[in-house]
C-alpha cells in the first residue's frame, strides 16, 4: 500500500551537509514523485541566540507506516549527530511528519498532523506549498497567535544555503 506523507525538515548546524544528504535518503524512501516546497530561512524559535534555521518540507509517497517512518527519520537524525540536550536549541537535522495520508494519530510518541503545524509558520508554509502542488485543499488554519519567523524564501537548496550563510555572517551567528 502506498501513502502521501509530507515531512518537514530544518537545520541550522552544517545546513549545506545535512539537508542535501536528507533530501538523498528521502528520494531512495519515496515509491513515486517527491514534491519540494520552497526553502524558508527563519529565525530561531525557542533559544534565540543560535543561527538562523533552513526549513522545507518535502511530500512523498511511501510504503512504510507512520510509526515506521518515524523511526527511519529519527535515525537519520541520529545518523546527523543531533543532540536533544536543550528544547528549541541548535539542530544539525530535524525532521517532523507534518501529515499523513489524512490520518490523525494520537499516541505518546507521534502525534499527526504535527502539533505545530497551525502555530508555526516555518512548518506552515512548507505544508501550504506542498498540499497545493499535490492539489489537495488545505485545512484551515485556526485563529491565533503565529511566531512569524520567516525571513525569506527561496526556490532551491544551494540558493537557500548561501543566503542562510550571509544572513549567519551578518548577524554574527555561526551555523
């Protein structure tokens, strides 16, 4: 059986490495077509004083579960060295499921649609891209507060990356 999955993914530690090789395994996992979002940079959310992050999403078809995709993602985050020592802080690779095939799971350890979905811009619009490139109607976002954290966009990753290394330099934060 085959499912539509978007999956979201930011970085702000060796961005250019780490993203690139993502996008590497996500493609081998996908059984047809990946669809891309557009690259956001965007501010830290959470500890402030780290580097400015990289976020996308990608949507792809795949054949695994939702439990098992999630393991996959987060050994691949572990494969990037991420380390979960401070909430919100700097991350080498972050990978979230944002939605799955419609579904709605509510387990200790995975929750979708994403808990941040509606409330995070730099989940938001990676989302917003890929639903309307698959054609799907996109849910309605609720009332409220929104941490607009997006700082620019752009349409591929080596473009991103560079503008993601001036914004750093600029504001004298290393990523």
């Amino acid at each position: 059986m085959s499912y539509c999955a978007v999956i979201s993914l930011g970085s702000n530690v060796d961005s250019g490495q780490h993203l690139p090789w993502v996008m590497t395994q996500l493609s081998q996992l996908s059984t047809g077509d990946i669809q891309l979002a557009h690259w956001y940079i965007t501010r830290p959310w959470g500890q402030i004083h780290q580097p400015y992050f990289i976020n996308g999403a990608v949507g792809l078809k795949i054949s695994h579960t939702p439990k098992a995709l999630l393991t996959q993602l987060q050994q691949w985050e572990q494969y990037c060295q991420r380390q979960r020592t401070l909430v919100n802080g700097p991350r080498t690779l972050d990978l979230d499921i944002l939605w799955f095939d419609g579904q709605t799971i509510n387990l200790p350890d995975l929750q979708i649609p994403h808990p941040g979905l509606y409330h995070r811009d730099f989940m938001w619009q990676p989302f917003v891209d890929i639903m309307q490139r698959w054609g799907y109607d996109c849910p309605q976002r609720p009332n409220g507060q929104y941490a607009q954290q997006i700082v620019a966009h752009y349409a591929n990753l080596p473009q991103v990356v560079d503008a993601w290394h001036g914004i750093n330099q600029r504001s004298n934060l290393h990523g």
